[in-house]
C-alpha cells in the first residue's frame, strides 16, 4: 500500500517504514535473563575467526582504495604484512589512516545476514620488542607468509584500532570504542557450536520449545530452532500462530569454555521443565 499525506498525495516511503513487510510478534510474557556478548565481544569473535579481510586505505589524491589482504593478530590488533610496492602499501606509507573489513566465515545463505566488523584506526609499524611479537603473530595466522615476510619490500604494520562497528545481521547492529574492544575478549563457545547446535535441533528440539515458551517470552511457541551459541546463552528461531520471531535464553551464569556448553544447556532444559 502506498503512503499518502495528509491531503492524499503519494510520498516517498521512508527506509525506516517496514510497508507491508511482515514483522516479527513480541513476546507475550517477560523475557528471562537475555544477556548476550557485546558488540566488543561480538567483534573480537568475528576477527578471531578469519583472517582475512578488506584493507581499506586512501591515495595521495584522498581516493579511497580496498584491497585484499591476510593478516594475524596482536591482541585484537590487525598485523598485516604490506608490500612496500602495493599501492595500498605506498598508501599507508603516507597516510596512516586505514580501516579493516572483517566477515565472519559463511553461516547462512544470505550474506548479509552474516555477521562482520569494521575495525578503523591508524597503522603504525612496529619496532623492537613488538616488531618480533607481530611478525610471529602474523605467521601464527598466515603460513604462507614464511617466504616473503623478512623481504626487504615487505613491512609489517599493526592497525591500532580506534573505533569499531559490528553487524550481527539484520538489525544486529552497535558501536564500540577501541578501549573497549582491546579489553574483551573473543567468544570461547561461538567458534566450536555448529556441532553441538546441529545436536540440539536434531535431537532436543522439544526442549527448546519449553525453553522458548518458558524462559524465552513466547508461550504460544509451537516449534523452535537454535540459531546460536554463546557463552551467555542460546539464540533461538521461534515459530508461533502469530509469525515468525528470535528471542534469547540465557544460562544461569556466563561459561568459560566449550566444554561447559554442554552442562549449561541441560540446566537450561531443566529450567524450562520445571518452569
């Protein structure tokens, strides 16, 4: 249906306006604890998880310039290994500004409802102590750089990240400062799920329907699938009479590793029986 003024003249719709779209039902009662990683955690994952991205520099003339690039990690700093004759190279030479385009590995079949981070700051390169620390940093994540990183066209320059955006997927989406993003930590849960949730959908789908009804605001829930695994808690899909919606169910405290997924996710059930 198209949008009208007051006085019945076509207008353009706003990208804010869903139209006809369908929207997602809200839950009928409170939601349990929902906490989830932040958009710091969210992104330290996300790095962690590749290591590859898109280089983002500027040319003498102020142009912008992608490139394709591999890199390690310091921290949660970007190590990259630069040619000194690539023009993104020849770029950070003279203007150390740069951001770091970062998508999680493929999890879904639309790309854009993958999660991925953009990480901006300046690139410096390192000397003394931290130089040798970044360069094994980048040969930890890049084997292959063993027969070119100690040429003399090669640098090694480590991104200080300054600002951060994380996209989780649609509507998915926050900022976070540098200070914060250097002081969190990457998922230990996130990485090591896909078996673990593919076993909860395949043999435990009852129970995550009793998690969605009782722990999750959705009573009316007449099937529900794990999207995902945190140390927090469990994502889940959850299908009702009245559409399509996500909700989060949370354990009854953060886990420290993968091993615990599994104790947390049985006192979930639990909870929800009893519930």
């Amino acid at each position: 249906m198209a949008l009208r003024d007051s006085r019945g003249t076509r207008r353009p719709r706003d990208h804010g306006d869903p139209g006809d779209a369908p929207s997602a039902p809200p839950p009928l009662t409170p939601v349990g604890d929902a906490a989830r990683p932040s958009a710091a955690e969210e992104a330290r994952t996300i790095v962690a998880s590749t290591n590859t991205g898109t280089l983002a520099t500027l040319t003498e003339d102020g142009d912008p310039w992608a490139s394709f690039v591999t890199y390690g990690l310091l921290g949660g700093s970007p190590v990259l290994c630069v040619s000194n004759l690539a023009e993104h190279g020849r770029n950070l030479a003279s203007d150390p500004r740069a951001s770091i385009a970062i998508v999680a590995p493929k999890t879904e079949s639309d790309p854009l409802a993958s999660g991925r981070v953009t990480l901006a700051g300046m690139a410096e390169r390192p000397a003394g102590d931290e130089l040798a620390a970044a360069r094994d940093a980048h040969l930890a994540a890049v084997a292959a750089a063993k027969y070119y990183i100690d040429y003399s066209d090669f640098s090694v320059w480590v991104l200080r990240v300054h600002r951060v955006r994380w996209v989780g997927g649609y509507g998915r989406m926050d900022s976070a400062t540098g200070a914060d993003y250097a002081a969190a930590e990457p998922d230990p849960v996130t990485p090591r799920s896909a078996g673990a949730i593919e076993h909860l959908n395949a043999d435990h789908a009852d129970s995550l329907t009793a998690m969605a009804r009782t722990l999750g605001g959705y009573p009316d829930t007449t099937a529900a699938v794990c999207t995902g695994a945190d140390r927090y808690g469990l994502d889940l899909r959850v299908t009702t009479d009245r559409g399509i919606a996500y909700t989060r169910v949370g354990y009854a405290a953060p886990i420290g590793s993968y091993d615990e997924l599994r104790g947390a996710t049985v006192e979930l059930a639990r909870r929800a029986r009893q519930g």
